[in-house]
C-alpha cells in the first residue's frame, strides 16, 4: 500500500474510532458535523488546486481531464466562492 493509501486508511479507521460504541443519535450528529467540516475543507483545497492550475496557463478542459471532472465541474468549482455567504436552504 503506497503512503497515501495508508493515509486514507488511517483516517477512515479514526472516523470508526470517534463513533466507536456511541448511541446511533450520537454518532449521527457527530458524522453529521465531521462531514460538514471534511466536505468544507475539501472543497477549499480543491477549488485552491484548480485555481493554481489555472494561474499556471491550464485551459479548463486540461484540468478537467487531469482532475477526473467534467468541465462543466471546473467552471463551477472557479466561480464558486467559498467566502461568499450562501442562502440557507430546506432540506
């Protein structure tokens, strides 16, 4: 298994390890707020990779197909601001 494997994997085995004997109520809440936090910081990193690639001369169809999205995905990820306050939603 290469590093990077062994780091996805260690971080999979901690998420079991938070959750580990808790209540289903509990642990609901607290993957709830572990995704929020992942899936914000994610989506910060990757939006800061798209934007390098880009200041580097990349066109959007060369980032789509070395980041495995479509293109569509890169126009989105670029015009998404993370700052900007979102309207809340249902749901």
């Amino acid at each position: 298994m290469d590093d990077r494997a062994e780091e996805v994997q260690r971080v999979l085995e901690a998420i079991d390890a938070l959750t580990d004997g808790e209540p289903p109520e509990a642990r609901a809440k607290r993957l709830t707020e572990l995704l929020k936090s992942v899936s914000e910081k994610v989506r910060r990193e990757r939006r800061e990779a798209v934007l390098e690639m880009v200041a580097r001369g990349m066109t959007y169809r060369q980032i789509a197909d070395v980041a495995g999205i479509s293109f569509g995905r890169v126009r989105q990820i670029i015009a998404d601001d993370p700052d900007k306050p979102t309207e809340a939603q249902d749901g």
